[in-house]
C-alpha cells in the first residue's frame, strides 16, 4: 500500500482520473468487444482482454487507499501514454479509426466533451462520474 496523504500519489491519482474518461463497466465492455476478434479465445477459457486497459478497468474501482506502488506506476503510464496520442493526433483527429480505438483502450474516448487536445488545452473537460477516494 501506499502512504496515505501523500501528494505524490494524490497527484497522479487525479491526473489519471482525468485522463481517462470512460466508466469501469463501459472500459470493461470495450474491452471484450475489442477481444472478441478472430484471435480473441486462445487455450484459455478467458478471452484475452488487452493490456493495459484490464488494469485501468481494475484501477477505476480502487480506492486511492487501497492503490500499491505498482498501481500508481500504472497510472503515471497510462496517463503519459494518452497524453502522447492526445498531444500528436493524427491528420483525420477523432475520424482516425485506429487513434481512437487506440485511446480507448486506455480508457479515453477522444469524441467525449473534453476528450481531445483542444478541449484539454481550453479546461472544458467534463467529469465522467464519481471518484472512489
């Protein structure tokens, strides 16, 4: 576990809860949706759920008590790596089918009221429901 109170750790819980912009059950949703393709049920009874957007799934219903330095590990990175794909859109922005399927399964959706560098860069992000703190 972490240490409580610590505003390193409050710091990247909220800029990860910024970043990513969908719910739990809607990212876990996407995420079998994405895994149901014709490489999706190996030997395993499981589908192959894509990675690492299982751990954002698994993160979005954690209390920030409860995260390890492992979990936040994962969040700085999942944080930078949708930062980078929002900060070098591609020329079709949100019309680029892979850039936004890409984002998604982080667990932003780049066509959401503040999903898109433009609307980062104006504040005009939008909560997308309650934080488990």
């Amino acid at each position: 576990m972490v240490v409580r109170g610590d505003p390193e750790v409050d710091r990247v819980w909220e800029e990860f809860h910024d970043a990513v912009n969908m719910g739990s059950e809607e990212l876990r949703r996407w995420l079998l949706t994405e895994a149901s393709g014709p490489e999706a049920l190996g030997h395993e009874p499981k589908p192959n759920v894509p990675e690492p957007g299982g751990t954002v799934v698994r993160l979005l219903g954690r209390r920030k008590v409860d995260l390890t330095g492992d979990d936040v590990e994962v969040m700085r990175e999942v944080t930078s790596r949708i930062g980078e794909r929002l900060e070098d859109p591609p020329p079709a922005g949100t019309d680029d089918d892979a850039w936004r399927r890409g984002l998604m399964s982080l667990g932003h959706d780049p066509l959401r009221p503040g999903g898109t560098p433009d609307d980062y860069a104006s504040g005009t992000e939008e909560p997308h429901g309650p934080r488990t703190v």
